[in-house]
C-alpha cells in the first residue's frame, strides 16, 4: 500500500506542476497580458530563456481573425494590442511557436461619453470657456471652436483630465457667438452655441 501511496502521490506532484504551467507557453518560456495605461490598450509580456519564433494573432469572440503578426527570433518582448477602437466584447491574444500554445481572454469595455457628462461654463464679459467631464481621466476626446462662419479657428485632442483644467480664451475670435463641438470616438457628444 506505501508503494501505491507513493506514486499517488507523485503523479498528483506532476499533473500539478504541469496544470501550473497552462498560463505561459511550454517549458522557459512566459507570457502575461497586462492592462496599459491608456483605456483599451493592453500589454502582451513575453519572456524566453532561448530565441524563438512566436506568431500573435488577436480573436473576437467568433473565433475570427483581427490581426496576426510574427516575430522571429526573440527571447523576449513588450507588444502593445490596441483593442481601443473595436466593440465592447471578449477577445483572444493567441501565441504559438515551436509546438507550444498560449491564449488569454480579454474582455474589452468601450467607455462611452454622454451630453450629460460634459458641463460647459462660458463667462460672457471675458469670452472665456472652462469644461467639467466626469468621465475616466484618460478618455481622449477632440475639442473643436468654430467662428460664425462654421470655420475651424482651434482645435485640440485632450484627455479629460486635461480638460478640466484648461480655461479657453475665445477673445480673439470674432462675432457674436462661437460654436463648440466635442466628440469622442467619431461620435459628437457636445454641439453648442457658446453666446458672448
């Protein structure tokens, strides 16, 4: 019965080192998705203790193909996968090479921006604008002035963080009223007339 015990024991000691290994590719090699610093963008890790070929290809949840690249030759990089203009959804970062596999699931959110989250605040006798946007403070969004004419006079790609901060002087734009329109992502969020 020892006997018995014994390599009981010792085959749950391998099935679990190998079920601990399922997260990075076979034998010295890791791999590791990690979130970035910008919404929708995430890092892929990959470290090898030898040189190998590694193909990357991004999966929707469809099981269908997005994007694929190679790298050859690498015992380690730090590759940027840009989800940020697909839909809110699951995706797959696949990686194989030299007869190992690896895939992580990602599950992508598209933050949105509504009217209500951007206040506008003119100040008539100084031909001034701030903006309030309770949205994430990396959220890239494109700011643009038009004169009366429907000209572009200025334009601006801001984070919402920045934006909160800034003070928009319109004193050299002439006429009446500016206009202002704020979008993100293609969509318009903010189409106002700004009364001086």
């Amino acid at each position: 019965m020892t006997k018995f015990r014994t390599t009981l024991v010792a085959l749950i000691i391998v099935m679990g080192a190998t079920f601990a290994n399922a997260n990075g590719l076979s034998g010295d090699s890791e791999v590791r998705v990690l979130a970035g610093h910008e919404a929708g963008v995430y890092n892929l890790l990959f470290k090898s203790a030898e040189d190998k070929t590694v193909n990357v290809r991004i999966l929707d949840a469809n099981n269908k193909l997005l994007s694929t690249k190679r790298i050859t030759k690498t015992d380690g990089f730090l590759q940027p996968i840009d989800l940020s203009q697909l839909p809110t959804g699951e995706y797959f970062i696949e990686i194989t090479g030299a007869g190992t596999a690896y895939t992580e699931a990602v599950t992508h959110n598209v933050a949105t921006v509504n009217a209500e989250d951007i206040t506008v605040t003119t100040m008539s006798d100084a031909r001034k604008v701030t903006f309030a946007a309770n949205v994430e403070e990396s959220t890239l969004l494109n700011l643009y002035f038009y004169d009366e004419m429907g000209e572009v006079v200025y334009r601006d790609k801001v984070a919402a963080a920045e934006l909160n901060r800034k003070l928009y002087d319109l004193s050299s734009i002439e006429g009446e009223f500016v206009s202002v329109t704020i979008a993100h992502k293609g969509n318009t969020v903010i189409n106002k007339i700004l009364n001086f």
